[in-house]
C-alpha cells in the first residue's frame, strides 16, 4: 500500500484536508495529530478530500467518526468528500454514511458550512 501523504488548506474559518494514499493503522495516527491540531487551534470545520485515498481501514473511519461528533459539540463538523465507489460502500456497509456527511466535491461540501 501506498503511504498516505496529508496536506491541509486553510480557507478563512475551515480547513481542507486531502489524503493521497492509503489510510491504515500506521498512517491513522498522523492524521489524527493533524485533525487533533486543528481541534487544539479551535477549528472545528474541516472538509477531509478522499479523491486521492485508495483504502481506509475501519478503524480510522471509527476514529473519524469520534473526530466529528467532538466538532459537532463545538459547533463544528467534519465532511468527506471524492469517496470512491470502493470506500463508499465500505463506508455504507458499515453504516457509516448515517452519522458522516458525504460530499461529491469540495466546493458542495464548503457551501453547506457557509449555508
């Protein structure tokens, strides 16, 4: 599996996340320390780019979910967004997509937090 590279966009009161890669149980921790800075700096709404993710493990979609109920409580959220048809059912079977918010592109997913 290919390493997953983490990149981080600032846009005026959120932050864009992209992933380019494979999330697993070696590379999780570095995005949790990423989406945990951005806890610890106050911001809360953040879009995490999937177009580049070849898989994510289920216990990073785990963590994820804990990630956006703790910025919901902040008056925040976290949506993905570019899923693949591969993760997205993972995402489906899991039962995921009922508590995540899923997006089709970055820009949908930016206007539903200015909205």
């Amino acid at each position: 599996m290919r390493e997953c590279l983490i990149k981080r966009e600032e846009r005026d009161d959120l932050d864009i996340v992209r992933l380019d890669g494979a999330l697993d149980s070696y590379s999780f921790p570095r995005l949790e320390t990423a989406l945990n800075e951005l806890r610890d700096s106050q911001r809360h709404q953040v879009v995490l780019d999937c177009g580049g993710l070849d898989y994510i493990s289920s216990a990073a979609l785990g963590a994820l979910i804990g990630f956006a109920r703790r910025s919901r409580e902040a008056g925040g959220d976290l949506k993905l967004v570019k899923l693949s048809p591969k993760i997205f059912n993972i995402v489906e079977l899991l039962g995921f997509h009922k508590i995540l918010e899923i997006h089709t592109s970055v820009e949908d997913a930016v206007n539903k937090f200015n909205a």
